[in-house]
C-alpha cells in the first residue's frame, strides 16, 4: 500500500514553499500541510500506542486521516452552522489560556501566598455606597468626615458604633477578630494586610462600600488542625441552669474519657453533632475563622493527643481531642488552591485585563477621540427621546474605533443593544461605551487568534486536531458507521456473501423467553400468540397489553449459558425461580448449527462490513484526490 502511496511523489522542490522553520511536508488536495503538524500528531499517536510505529509506518495512516479531512471539505461538512458552532466552541476553549497574563496571575498568587502566612486582627468602619449620583456624594462625604475626626484622634469603636452602617456594628464597635486571606473581598484584604497594626488606613472602596479599617494586632498563620470533639448542645432559650445541666453531663465524659474511655466510642454515642458522631467525632482539617472563635482558640492551643476540659460556645458544651496539626504549606502545594480563589474576587480578571491592554496595544486599537462628541450630538437631536437616541446610534455611520487600518461604525457596535427608558445622559453614554467594550474584545480576540494561527505552531497544530478531528467523525459516520448500521439491505447482503466467516464451535438455540407473574398471564399470553401467529408487532402489542405483567427476551445461547435454556431444552440444571415472574414459557425455539441470519451475528458482521467499506472508500480516495510527499522534509521528522 506504501508503494502506491509513493507514485507519482515527485520530489520537485518547486511544488513546496519551504520555510525555514516549518516547511510543507506534503500537500493532499492541494492543501499544504507542515512539518510540525505531522511530527506534532506523530509523537502524540506514539504516545498512546503500545508499541511506537515508524515514521514510515505512520505517514501512511496520516495519509489516509487527511484524504478523509479533504473528502468533509470537498462534501463542505465545515460549512454546516452546527459544525461551525461546535468548532468556534472549542477555539474559544482553546485559545481562553492565551487571554491571560500569566506574570500578572503568577504575581497576583505569589502576593497571596505571602498574606496567607499571617492573620490581621481588623476593626471596620462601613458606609454603604448609595443608590444614585446625589446619595453616593452624600456617602462619600460621611466617610471622609469619619476619617477626618479619626485623624484628629477620636475613638473608633465610638464613631463605628455611631457613624457604622454595618448592622452588627453596635454590637461589635467595629471589630472582625483575626481574618485570613480568601474571607473578604481582595480591595479589603490587600488594604488589611498592608496597613502596619495600630494604623488606620485612609477611607477605600470595595464592591460593597466605603471601608476604614484599623489594623489590632497580627500573628502568624496557624496552619490548620485536625480534631475529634463530643459536643451536648445548648435546650433552645437555655436557662443558666438548663446550661449547667448541660455542662455538667460533658463533665462527667470528660471524666471517663481522660479516665481511659476510648474517645471515639464516646463522641458516636453521646455527641449531638450527628454529622461528626458517625465518625467518632472527627472533623475536617480547618484554620483561622473557620469554627467559631472559641472552638478555634482550644483547638489550636492543645498539643497533639491532648483532650480539652469541657468548654463552652453558643452552642454548646464541647470537649475536644487534638489529632493533629499542619503548619503553612508551600506556595507550590497552594498555587492551584490561590489560583481557584481568584475566581470569587477581582484578581480573577486582572489577568485578563492586563493582556487584554496588550492586545490592544499590539493590534493598534484606538477609541475615536470624537466619540463622546458624537454622542452628546445625537443626545442634543433626540431632544430627551430615549428611543430617537438609540434609533440614530443604530443608524450612525461614525466611525467609533479602530484596530488597525480597519475602522468600525458605531451601527456595528449597536447591532444587539438593549435599550431602556429615561436614562441620563450619563447613562446612555455609559450604555454605548459598554457595548462598544463589549464588541471591540470580540474583534481583538479574533484578531489575535487568527495571529495566534499563524504565528504559533503549537496553537495550530491543536486547533487542526480538532477541526480535522470533528470532520473526521461526521465524514466517517456519514459513509461507514451510521450509513452502514441503516443499511439493513446491504448487511444481509454482505453476510449471505460471506456466510462461511461466522461459524460456532457449537450449537446455539435460538427464541423467545416469554416471563409472566403468575400461570394465569401465562395461559393469556400463549392464547395471545396462537391468535397473532401472523402479527409482525406481536411481542410489543403483547408488552402493551399486559404492561409490567410480562416481560420478553429474545435469546441466542449455548448450553450453560441461560438457566431456563438449560433446564427447557438441554434437560440439566433446575428451572430458574424469580420474585417478579413466576412462570414462564419459550416460544419458537430451535437449533442452530451455523447463523441463519446476519442478526444471529451482528456486531461481527457489521464490523466485518464497515472494514470492507472503509477499504473501498480508502481506495477511492486515494484515486480521487493527489497526494504529494516531500521525502526530503519527511527525513527531518524527529523519533
């Protein structure tokens, strides 16, 4: 097959443009395809084959892989909105890594990991944001005036229990205790970790409000521990005498436990923490904040092995037994950890952003200056008519940006824009500015992906996979796997052709097992055969008609292979017994020596068929479309 794929390989350097770096290894159908695509697909098959093939083995299974690809294009299969669907699907997923800055997520975790090895002690001042433009300068101004008063050395438990909009600041005076990285929003905790303790930082915004914190105390990160505890919750609206009660049915555990009582058989019989009892009281490894702050504090200061006295939180009365405990990892241990949290904060698309402005500089995207004078005109024209002002921005040949020499109109921008009614000024503006963000990103990713395709072989290579991947399944399934299972007509035909392939060493019976719940659908059942003898669909009318009452099963078995079979008709074993059937019957058995028809072996036969396909349509392919090999550039693939 090899010598046939050779013929007609002229070694004319002239029908390849070679460069210097990737040339065109050979050309099918007149499409060239490069060096590294075929050693890329080259090493990725050996690796998941168990015995590696030559790369004169594989040029001719490559081969026959792309004379497919150039048949689903010749039949224009990448044409099809659902393939052209599903493969933007999958650029998209493949070229999302390329959208990050890796330095600035790389950088985002390493400052992570370093507030992670401690915990800060907080006290919070908060002012809500406001609802409109008048309401967030009012708000803006209440927080400078409280951080005015504090920089002239007032108390700040009193002004967060006064000036706070925090609703549990009365009760608190402002204090949070110790927080560790991952509880609050990034613009709180980065201001957290970096103001020195006995500092009040200057008033800062997150996406929930105006803060000033003041930094208490600091320690290092605790690590995280492992504990077992039995816990005799609190009766609801407790008396202190209900809690001493309480208190002292723990004691008298204590006692028996540091008295040699096995730990673990007292938690899965006296605690009340259900979940943890079940395994003896064993907890999930936690750190800083993640119990209540009593729980943590005993846990944390027992040492290994050591059983607490009976304490008390809100919820009960708890004793406690360390297992164990771990400091700080290593960055490399959290890296992935870091990276996962970033997606519930803004660093999860700083990254993002960061290469988003590369691209933008790379591609040469420029804002038309004009712009906001353009839209304060069409503001002006449409005279406080929100739908004239949409309907002119829709219409308007301006053109709004630039990437590059090629230039979009604003009518581009606004294809899909949702509009609303009575917007400000402001708001209509910030609604244009929005959809042009929107639609301007779209445009610098494609750009940068079809950059990415050209200039980047590994990109390439990977999105070829699974282009070519995804024209190989549809075109395979259209002429072999699908066409051929449809093709009833053809099997038959392909089976009487071959009968002498499917023979059995022995014997097979072949019918009907009909199972009933009871004798009497039993006799209903054969009286409903001996009347339908003719019915094509009598099997399923009979399922129909008697539902879950019966059940049918066509069989094709040796001896020992069915029990009814074996005790019915081969006359050993015992007859099969069945809570859901009680009786049952066989209809239409009999004997066979060899396969009487292509069903009595289908998955052969219709393997044995699609092979005698694929061999065809291999071969009519290679007639049908010229196959062009650069044996010269084959010799620099590398093993």
């Amino acid at each position: 097959m090899r010598k046939k794929l050779f013929v007609g390989a002229l070694l004319c350097t002239a029908l390849f443009a070679f460069a210097a770096k990737d040339p065109v290894i050979m050309r099918i159908n007149g499409k060239d395809i490069k060096l590294s695509e075929f050693e890329y697909l080259y090493k990725k098959n050996n690796k998941q084959q168990l015995e590696k093939e030559t790369i004169e083995q594989y040029v001719d299974r490559f081969v026959t892989y792309k004379l497919k690809v150039a048949e689903a294009e010749e039949l224009k299969l990448d044409t099809a909105k659902s393939f052209v669907t599903e493969f933007e699907g999958y650029k998209r997923d493949l070229s999302s890594p390329y959208f990050e800055d890796k330095e600035v997520t790389q950088r985002l975790a390493l400052e992570c990991y370093e507030m992670m090895k401690r915990n800060v002690n907080v006290s919070n001042i908060f002012v809500n944001l406001g609802t409109d433009k008048k309401m967030q300068e009012e708000k803006k101004h209440k927080v400078d005036s409280i951080y005015q008063c504090l920089i002239n050395g007032e108390d700040f438990q009193a002004l967060a229990v006064n000036c706070s909009e925090e609703r549990a600041a009365k009760r608190t005076k402002g204090e949070m205790g110790f927080i560790k990285v991952g509880m609050l929003p990034y613009e709180f905790e980065k201001v957290a970790f970096s103001t020195p303790v006995g500092k009040i930082s200057e008033p800062f915004c997150s996406q929930y409000g105006w803060h000033i914190i003041k930094v208490n105390d600091e320690r290092a990160d605790r690590g995280k521990v492992l504990v077992e505890h039995i816990l005799k919750l609190y009766p609801r609206n407790a008396t202190d005498e209900m809690k001493a009660v309480v208190y002292n049915k723990v004691d008298s555990i204590y006692d028996a436990v540091v008295g040699g009582a096995n730990f673990e058989d007292a938690a899965r019989k006296e605690s009340e923490d259900h979940a943890s009892a079940k395994n003896g009281g064993k907890l999930p490894w936690f750190g800083c904040k993640e119990m209540v702050e009593e729980f943590e504090n005993v846990a944390f200061d027992l040492k290994d092995g050591e059983i607490s006295k009976p304490f008390s939180t809100r919820y009960g009365v708890h004793i406690v037994k360390k297992l164990a405990s771990k400091p700080l990892g290593s960055f490399e241990e959290y890296e992935a950890q870091i990276v996962g949290m970033f997606a519930n904060d803004e660093r999860g698309t700083m990254g993002r952003k960061a290469k988003l402005e590369t691209i933008k500089k790379e591609l040469g995207f420029k804002v038309n200056p004009e712009l906001d004078f353009c839209l304060d005109k069409l503001i002006a024209k449409s005279n406080g008519n929100d739908s004239l002002f949409f309907k002119s921005v829709k219409e308007s040949e301006f053109d709004a940006f630039c990437i590059g020499k090629q230039t979009y109109k604003l009518s581009e921008i606004t294809k899909t824009l949702k509009t609303g009614k009575n917007i400000s000024v402001q708001g209509k503006k910030n609604v244009i500015n929005s959809a042009l963000n929107m639609f301007a990103e779209k445009r610098l990713q494609e750009k940068y992906v079809e950059g990415l395709y050209a200039t980047d072989s590994n990109f390439r290579n990977l999105i070829n996979e699974y282009h070519d991947g995804m024209l190989l399944f549809e075109v395979s399934n259209r002429r072999i796997w699908d066409g051929a299972t449809k093709n009833t007509e053809a099997i038959e035909k392909y089976f009487n052709e071959h009968r002498g392939n499917y023979v059995w060493n022995e014997p097979k019976y072949k019918a009907t097992i009909v199972l009933t719940i009871n004798d009497s659908i039993k006799a209903e059942a054969k009286a409903f055969f001996a009347s339908n003898a003719d019915n094509k669909n009598k099997f399923a009318d009979l399922k129909e008609k008697y539902k879950k009452q019966v059940n049918v099963e066509n069989v094709l078995v040796s001896k020992g292979e069915n029990e009814l079979v074996d005790y019915e008709v081969f006359g050993s074993g015992v007859k099969p017994t069945s809570k859901r059937y009680a009786s049952s019957f066989i209809y239409e058995g009999h004997m066979l020596d060899a396969p009487e028809n292509y069903t009595d072996v289908k998955i052969q036969v219709l393997g044995d068929y699609q092979a005698e396909l694929e061999k065809q349509w291999v071969n009519d392919l290679k007639k049908k479309y010229p196959v062009v090999i650069n044996k010269k550039v084959l010799k620099q693939v590398k093993e």
